[in-house]
C-alpha cells in the first residue's frame, strides 16, 4: 500500500516521505479501513516537529488521527455486517504509529464511527479532532441553552463548527471573534449573532457592548496564553473558560479577577475525552450529521502526494478552516 511516513521528527519537506509498505490485517476487536480522506490537524504538525516530545515514539510514524474511508476487512470478533460502511476515524495515530495517511489502516472497531448517508467524505475527515472538540466543548458541564456563548476564531476548523453547534443547541446568543473581513462572513453564515473584528477592535470592550456589561456565560478559547486576561474580563459573574488549546505555557492569568467574579476554568484535549464524553458527543454528532445541519469548512482539499504542502499550510496559519488529503479512490 501506499503510504506517508517520517522516520525522524524535524521540517515536513525534509522528514515527510511517501512509499509502499506492507498492507495491515486486522486483529481481534479491530477493523480494516479502505482510506479515502486523511485530515490534517495542528497536532500532526506538532509531533512531527517534535514539540511535544523530541524523540520518536516509534521507529516510523504514519501521521494523522482523522480519516474517512471503507471497512473491508474485519477481525475476530467483529461483525461482518461491518464490511462495506463507510466510516470515520478517531485517535487513529494517537498513541499509535499508524494513522490515516496511507491506503489501508487498521485499528479498534469502536475508532471507526460510521458516517451518515449523504455525508461527503472529505468532511469525515473533520470530525475526529475539530469537531469532536468542538461538540465537547459545548456539550460539557450541562450545555450552553440559554447561554450567551463567545467562540474564539469563529472561523477556524474548531471554532466554525462551534458556532453551529452552539446556535443548534440552544444558545440564546453566539459572538465569534475574527480577524479578518473574510472569517467574520463565515462565522456569520455558521450561525454567529455578532463578530468582533479583534485586530481592530478592542475585544473585551466590544464584547462589554454587545452584552450591556454583563459580560458572557461561556467562552471557548483556542489560545488562552494570548486571549487568557480578555477572557476573564469579558465573563460574567459565575461564567466559564473553556480551554481546549494555549500558544503559551505556563498560563499567566489575573487571580483576584478570577476569585472575585467566582469564574470557572475548564481545560481538556479531545484525545483523553472520558468514555461517557466521547459517546455522548459522538452520538449528538451523528444526529447533527443525519439531519444535515452541519456545514463543513474546509480550506484545502490535496492529493497526499502533497502532504508536506498540507503540513506547511497547517504549520503556517494559512489554513481557514481544514486541510484534507485525497488518499483512495472510491
């Protein structure tokens, strides 16, 4: 089969390569997926860089945890009814050396979710990380019905979905940030009552306005090291920061702010989402999904022969929206 791999972390052109390698059979408990799209997420960049861990987790490493594709091959244990569905992948290169960037992959059953009729295949490559994230985000600790919701970077892979699922799920209000004429339209057509334009408008005073000072219920943050003091200001009292991602560590943030307005801070990573978690946002999704009412924002859509493209693209922040690799033919 074919295959993208690097065998050292380091610049994509430089380590990426892309050969045949031995097909995979699957085990016990483990199915086959014919792979049709791989995603692209900025985690992917981050290991290959070696920005969590400067050493390889394995000897070869075949990149990204998100993928849509076919079932067609199973294992012991495995209901052969399962061959023929087309599916989407979760965690797929977590913890593991072979992820969706290749013809064939094997993995647990439960990590091959299937996929809605009427669905394109492209956006099932969105679903594990973006918009599970997303999905989780808005989901956790009771939901945002009846809240007014800040998403930041309503245009990105994570936010554009978190806007819709927000709007979908009851929010009474949902403002987005954006940084550019063009994101603001798209997180406007997802479902965003206001967009704060952040590069040039002060966003917690803006924000301040557009709520008649009482400030907003929850906020889902991508870049708490950037955004972290301007989300404290811009809560209400008893509101909740929803971090799911930070471009610094360690977190400086105002503590007297924090205590004196009783805020609630809540963090986590679409990869270690509790068992619960993941079936009740995975089961919302496929709701959402059969019913049509997602929209999938997808930047680039590039054959895997140009997955060091698709990195530098990710790497850079050219990317509005996800990047996806044509991997097999249907």
């Amino acid at each position: 089969m074919q295959a993208a791999f690097y065998e050292r972390l380091g610049p994509a052109r430089e380590v990426l390569q892309i050969a045949d390698l031995p097909q995979p059979e699957p085990g016990p408990g483990e199915v086959r997926v014919r792979v049709l799209w791989s995603g692209v997420n900025p985690s992917d960049v981050k290991s290959r860089l070696g920005l969590r861990s400067g050493t390889m987790a394995f000897p070869r490493i075949i990149p990204h945890s998100d993928g849509m594709g076919v079932i067609d091959a199973v294992g012991d244990g495995v209901p052969a009814a399962r061959i023929g569905q087309r599916v989407w992948t979760w965690n797929a290169a977590w913890g593991r050396a072979h992820g969706t960037a290749c013809d064939f992959l094997c993995l647990p059953q439960q990590q091959a979710v299937p996929l809605p009729e009427g669905v394109d295949g492209e956006a099932g490559a969105c679903l594990g990380i973006p918009a599970l994230t997303a999905l989780h985000a808005v989901l956790m600790d009771g939901g945002v019905a009846g809240k007014t919701v800040l998403v930041a970077g309503g245009a990105g892979a994570v936010g554009h979905y978190a806007v819709q699922m927000a709007s979908l799920l009851g929010a009474a209000r949902v403002i987005a940030s954006a940084s550019t004429p063009h994101k603001a339209d798209l997180a406007r057509a997802a479902g965003a009552d206001e967009v704060v334009m952040y590069k040039s408008q002060p966003l917690a005073e803006r924000v301040a306005q557009i709520t008649a000072g009482t400030g907003v219920d929850r906020i889902i943050e991508l870049d708490a090291g950037v955004n972290g003091a301007a989300d404290v200001a811009m809560l209400r009292t008893g509101g909740e920061l929803v971090v799911y991602g930070s471009s610094a560590s360690p977190l400086q943030l105002p503590f007297y702010p924090l205590i004196a307005k009783n805020l609630q801070l809540k963090f986590f990573i679409v990869y270690h989402l509790a068992a619960d978690d993941r079936a009740r946002a995975i089961g919302t999704l496929t709701q959402m999904l059969a019913r049509g009412r997602l929209s999938h924002n997808i930047d680039a859509r590039l054959p895997l022969s140009q997955i060091a493209a698709a990195h530098e693209r990710v790497e850079g922040g050219a990317a509005i929206g996800n990047v996806v690799l044509r991997v097999g033919a249907d």
